[in-house]
C-alpha cells in the first residue's frame, strides 16, 4: 500500500473527510517554528508513492507518531542552528579592552560672618531743690550726675569647605573569533552550503527512510 492509499483508508476508517490527505499528520509532534502543513505537503510529495512498511492504519499511524516524538530534541537542534546570528565572512580572532577614566571634582566652600554691633548710653543729671521759709526761691538741696552705657558686640563666623575626588575606570572587552588560516572562498563554499540545508526536506528523508520501503 503506497502511503497515499494509507492515508485514504485511515480517512474511511476514521470518518474524515476524504480530501483531507493531511490528517494523518494531526498529531504530530512538531516545533512551533515549523509549519506543520508546509511539513506534510513536503513529506506527501516525497513519500506519497512509497510503499508503507506498516501495512494496517493504526500501526502506520502509532510509528509516524512515534517518529516525531522520537527526533523532537533533533528537529529542535536543528531549527535553533538556522537561526544562529554570525558574520559568514568572520576570519579573524581579536580581543581588546576599552578603559575609559572618569574623574570627578567636587568643591563646596561657604563662609558666613554676622556682625552685631550696638552701643547704648544715657547720660543724665538729677538735681533736687528747696525753698527756705516765707522765700519764693529755691535752693540746691542736693544734685546727682551720672551715666550708663551699654554695647553689644556679636560676630559669628562659619567657614564650610568640602573637597571631594572621586576617580574610576569603565572597562569593556571586546572578542571577536572566526575562522583562521581559511581563504574567503572557501567560507563562501561553506555559505552556500548553510544555505542550500532545509529543515523539510531533511525531516522527509529521515521519516521516508524508516517508515517506507525504497523500492518503489
């Protein structure tokens, strides 16, 4: 039974509709980057006139199953190698170090002074008088001079000076490795090679190889 007969009878056997040629592949187990229809169209133009080593649907279904649990961690691999970010041309290997010095200066002085000065004074003379019996004039008694003076005198100082150096490096080191002692030609090879790998193409060789007969 060619894998298109086996597909059209797992559709009987299972009440799908009859044109749906990728059933089969429902439930696989495949990266999400993949597009699980793009991988069946592949695989049924690859293998779709092969004949099946399992003859009954159940088992021909329990192993193409069984194939993609197998070679997930594979298939992942491989997937996560097409997307590697690399320069194709790289042949070289250097390593250098940038140092970058930072110095810092802070200054801070501040002087305050407060002068307050007041003199306060009171000079004054005090005289008491009498009149003598049936006079109307009158007479020193007694006189009192004197004075009071007062000075306040306030100064404040305050002298602040801070100085302050801070110095300190920033260090990156760079890498940069590739390939040695290569011509670019041959990097260019080795390009087309990367570049000509299909992730479909090699999953169909693996699953043809070990679910189909290669006799056709």
């Amino acid at each position: 039974m060619t894998f298109l007969d086996m597909i059209e009878t797992y559709n009987i056997v299972n009440g799908n509709d009859l044109n749906d040629i990728e059933s089969i592949f429902k439930d696989i187990e495949l990266d999400e980057r993949l597009d699980k229809s793009t991988l069946a169209g592949v695989l049924l133009d690859e293998c779709g006139a092969m004949r099946c080593i399992y003859e009954t649907t159940a088992s021909f279904k329990y192993f193409s199953d069984l194939f993609f649990k197998k070679y997930a961690w594979n298939i992942t691999k491989l997937v996560n190698s097409l997307h590697f970010e690399y320069d194709p041309l790289k042949n070289k290997n250097m390593e250098w170090t940038e140092t970058t010095q930072i110095e810092q200066n802070l200054d801070t002085e501040e002087n305050r002074e407060k002068n307050n000065t007041g003199t306060e004074g009171t000079v004054f003379t005090e005289t008491n008088t009498i009149s003598a019996m049936n006079s109307n004039t009158y007479q020193p008694d007694n006189q009192r001079e004197g004075n009071s003076t007062r000075t306040d005198n306030l100064k404040e100082t305050n002298d602040s000076n801070k100085n302050e150096n801070l110095t300190w490096d920033e260090t990156d080191t760079h890498n940069e490795s590739g390939l040695e002692r290569m011509p670019y030609q041959d990097l260019i090879e080795k390009e087309r090679k990367v570049s000509q790998f299909n992730i479909y193409i090699w999953i169909a060789d693996k699953y043809s190889s070990e679910l189909f007969l290669m006799v056709y």
